[in-house]
C-alpha cells in the first residue's frame, strides 16, 4: 500500500497559515513555542517583517540562541541601512528647501522622518516625496543636479518618476499625485492635512498620522489591487499597527475625504477588519459584513492559492475598480487593459 507523504501540499498550506497566526502572535510579544523557529523567519523575512519582530521579542529569554542572534544581526543591519536612507532624505529634502520647494514625505520617507522609535523596526526600500505639479520640473532638475537619473524619463508617467543613484541604498520616488486614492489627489489637497517639520535644517511636510495610515491601505489595497486580489501585505499591517500604538484613533474626517466612494469605503473596511482579525484591534471602526467577507476570503485564500483567480474574477464582478469608467489620468485602453491583466499576474513575494 502506497502511503500518503507527511508533507503533502494540502499540510504545506495549513502550515502557511498557521505561521502567518503564529508570526502576528509574535510580533505582539507573545514568543512562540517552537521546536523549528524555521518556517516562521522565512516567511518574516519574506514579509519584511524582521526588523518587526526582532523589536518585538527583544529581551525575551525563553528564545533559541541563534534565534536570538539572528534577530539582533537583522535589527543592526536595518538601523544601520535606515541611518543611511535617512542621510539620503535629507540630502534630497535640503535640496529641494534650498529653492523653495517644501516637498511632502509618505509612506517610508515619512517614517524616516518621524519619531525615533517609529523608524527604527521598520525596513524602508526607497524614498516617496510629493511636490507640488508646478515645482515638478525644478525638483526633476535638483534631484539631477547632486547625481540623481531617471532610467525611465521616456516613459509617460503622469503621476511622478523614478531616481537612482549609484552611491545609495535606495531609489527616490518623486511624486506629483498620489495613485494610491482613486482621485489621484494632488499636493494641494494634501497638503492641508499635514504639519510641517524641521529636518536638519531643511524643512519638509509630515502627513497626520491618520493621512500616513490612509495612504498605505490605499496603496495596498486599490493601487496594488489588494481589495480585488484578496491579498495581505503584512509589513503595511505592521506600519499601521505602530501608527496606531504610537497616535491611537483613525480621524474619521480626513479618512472620509480620501475614501469618498463607497468602493474606497469598502476597501477601507475590508483592510481594517483584517488588521483587527490579525492583531489586537486598538480602535473602533463600524463592522461591514462585505468586509468581513473579503478578509474570510483572504485566510480562506491563504490555504487554497488556486482559488485566487476565481475570486478576483468574482470581486470584480461584484464591485469593480474606478479605473475601467475612469478616462481622466489613464486614456489609452492599453494602460486599463494593463491594470486589469496586472489582477491575475503572480503575487509579490512580500504579500500572503
């Protein structure tokens, strides 16, 4: 008789949903009892949440030596990379501040910028700044004058461009609108909802931190598609988690003038219950019963991948995305034939 492999591919997918429960209980404090810590640093390293959970269970005894030392080599390597992209942000701000262009920071550049703390357990990949549509050819020129190029300037790019440079650890993303909210809201509209702040001597524009929250589930979940594609990028879990320990409650005023639409609202719903069904919910939020069945969806996802294409095939039939009746930034039926085949590419690495 042929027996059945212990391994078997259906137990691999409840492994890797059992350790995405395991990972968020860790990231909390709570050391996990483990006899292999393997599976469970994989996929934080592959989730980029290492640096997370190294902050998380420092000082814990009851940890394996070489887990232990791993997490400190990873936490001393992501400080040190993290003072070098702070070096770089205020570089390319002092830049832009010495002719009068006041750029916004968000997402990692924002984090860089802010409090100590917040910086220092999370693993930035690059540098977004906005700045004003007007002020858009001057930055081009500045980030260009102290060695910056842009490989793809060719390129239509109505929402910003892409800089790098040889020396650095990161690339700079310059923005003049903001694709993660389905308005692509603008320097002007955003403006108003951030405070300005001195960073070494240049000055800059920090968004509230309920903005800063706002923008990262946008960029997940409708610019990267995860509403429809059911997927979890838990590293933005993370960054909202600290948002939230640090700042506490989500003002529901700037959240309601950036998720306007009910398809946003909607959006919005779905990746806080699934913050909240991930971690300790550490505000109030009004329940959704298509939420909640968007993030049933997800974990349901997690153990059965093959069942992604169907029910993306299923949400965008439900509830589909402003960009197919949108011709306002994206004309070319190219690009929205690009952005819906985009739904059914592989998943990144990063995302579960």
């Amino acid at each position: 008789m042929q027996m059945k492999p212990e391994n078997s591919w259906s137990s691999i997918l409840e492994s890797d949903w059992h350790n995405l429960m395991v990972l968020c209980r860790a990231l909390e404090g709570s050391v996990p009892k483990l006899t292999d810590w393997s599976p469970l640093l994989v996929l934080a390293n592959r989730t980029m949440v290492t640096p997370a959970l190294a902050s998380a269970l420092e000082g814990q005894w009851n940890i394996p030596a070489e887990v232990s030392d791993f997490l400190y080599h990873i936490a001393e390597r992501t400080s040190s990379r993290n003072d070098r992209m702070r070096e770089q942000l205020i570089e390319v701000v002092s830049a832009l501040s010495a002719v009068g262009v006041t750029p916004l920071l968000i997402k990692g550049a924002a984090f860089l910028a802010a409090e100590e703390r917040l910086r220092l357990n999370r693993l930035s990949t690059d540098l977004d700044v906005l700045v004003p549509l007007h002020a858009a050819a001057q930055a081009r020129d500045i980030l260009q004058s102290i060695g910056y190029t842009a490989p793809h300037a060719s390129a239509a790019r109505p929402a910003g461009l892409t800089f790098e440079r040889s020396s650095d650890v990161g690339e700079v993303d310059l923005h003049y609108r903001l694709r993660s909210f389905e308005d692509w809201p603008d320097f002007v509209k955003i403006a108003p909802f951030c405070s300005r702040i001195d960073l070494e001597g240049a000055e800059a524009l920090l968004p509230s931190p309920t903005l800063q929250a706002a923008i990262l589930i946008a960029h997940d979940q409708l610019q990267e598609r995860d509403y429809w594609r059911g997927l979890i990028d838990l590293r933005h879990l993370v960054d909202l988690r600290a948002v939230f320990a640090t700042y506490g409650p989500l003002d529901q005023s700037t959240l309601d003038a950036f998720f306007f639409s009910r398809r946003a609202k909607r959006a919005l719903a779905t990746q806080l219950q699934t913050y909240a069904k991930l971690f300790v919910a550490e505000f109030s939020f009004e329940p959704s019963s298509w939420a909640d069945i968007q993030c049933k969806r997800r974990f349901y996802q997690i153990k059965r991948p093959r069942t992604r294409g169907l029910l993306t095939v299923a949400t965008l039939l439900i509830d589909p995305p402003a960009l197919l009746g949108r011709k306002r930034h994206l004309e070319a039926a190219r690009e929205r034939a690009q952005y819906l085949r985009r739904m059914f590419s592989g998943k990144k690495p990063v995302k579960v």
